[in-house]
C-alpha cells in the first residue's frame, strides 16, 4: 500500500493547492459570480443598520442558560478547537490509512488556511471597534492593532461556520448535520452576546 510518508506529502501539496486556489480563483470569476460576490457584500453591509438594536436585544436577553449555549459557541469557534479537531481527524485517517477522514481534514485545512488569513488580515488593519467600548457601531481606527479594535471580522464566526458547513457536507446523517449547522450559528452567535462583535 501507500506509505505514510507519501500520503502525508500528497496531503500537504493538495491542502496548500487548495488554499492557494481560493486566493486565485477570482482572477477567473464570470460576471454572474461578481454579481453573487456584491450581493453578498451588500446584504452584510445594510446588516450594519440594525447592529444596535441586535446588541441591545443581547444585552437585555441573558441567562445561565443562554450562557451555556454561549460558552459552547465560543469554544467551537476557537482556533485551537479546529486545529485538535483537524489534527485529531487526520491523524487517525493516516495511521489507519482511512481515505474518508483525510479527505475531510486535507478540505478543512485548505479551507481554514485562506479563511485565517482573509479575517485576520480584516481584522488587523479593519480597526473596527468592539461594541462593550461604547463607541460608535461604525467606529473604525485602520491599523490600531489592539484587541479592543478587532471587531472586523470574526474569526470565530469564519472557523465556526466553515467547520459546521464543510463535516455536514460530507456526513450523510442528518441528525449530525443539523448539530453542526446549530454549532456553526452558535460558534457565531455567542461574539454577539459576550459583546465581542456587532
């Protein structure tokens, strides 16, 4: 059979050659995909009218409960959770040479790598406030490079989302794909109610 060694090479190449490809494949977008790509940014940015009164609805909606749910959505959306999860899933797929869980971890890797640097890059010189200064919901400082600046955009909503979206692809039980939708949304969800996001 393949050895370890050569799995593990060919994992790495298709992994970097994967995230390399979403950096590149707007050089080959049509207009339909341009159009798509606007619309998606337009919906995100009208989203901004209303930020105040979603915080404001969080603020007021707090409990033991909801601090649960919380609490879980933030773990989930943490970088290390999808490092020992990937790590852990393509770990186990080598040493038992199962094509199933590779593949899974070689789709999740190259699809972090681009989403990190995307959001952090964002987030870094975005500048953008988070909402428990009390400042404006618009409020941006570009390049602050401070934690109380880092608001734009989430990285626990990218790797939350991401993860949830890519294991219900490839998983064909749907009691395990409505769990990992709800994770995604909480992984999302919980910034907005421990008021680290708009």
């Amino acid at each position: 059979g393949t050895s370890v060694f050569s799995n593990l090479k060919t994992d790495v190449g298709t992994s970097l050659s994967g995230a390399s490809h979403v950096f590149s494949s707007p050089y080959n977008w049509q207009a339909n995909d341009w159009i798509n790509f606007s619309i998606v940014l337009g919906s995100a940015a009208s989203v901004t009218i209303f930020e105040k009164e979603i915080r404001k609805f969080f603020l007021k909606n707090r409990s033991n409960t909801l601090n649960k749910f919380s609490n879980f959505g933030e773990i989930y959306g943490e970088p290390l959770t999808v490092i020992l999860l990937t790590g852990t899933l393509y770990g186990t797929g080598l040493i038992l040479n199962d094509n199933w869980l590779r593949e899974t971890s070689v789709i999740l890797t190259a699809s972090l790598i681009p989403s990190g640097i995307i959001q952090t890059t964002a987030k870094m010189s975005g500048g953008r406030v988070r909402p428990y200064l009390e400042l404006d919901n618009l409020h941006f400082e570009p390049f602050r490079q401070e934690e109380d600046y880092y608001s734009f955009v989430s990285g626990h909503t990218f790797i939350s989302v991401t993860t949830s979206w890519i294991l219900a692809k490839r998983l064909n039980n749907n009691i395990a794909k409505s769990f990992l939708y709800t994770a995604g949304m909480l992984g999302a969800l919980s910034r907005i109610y421990i008021d680290k996001h708009w």
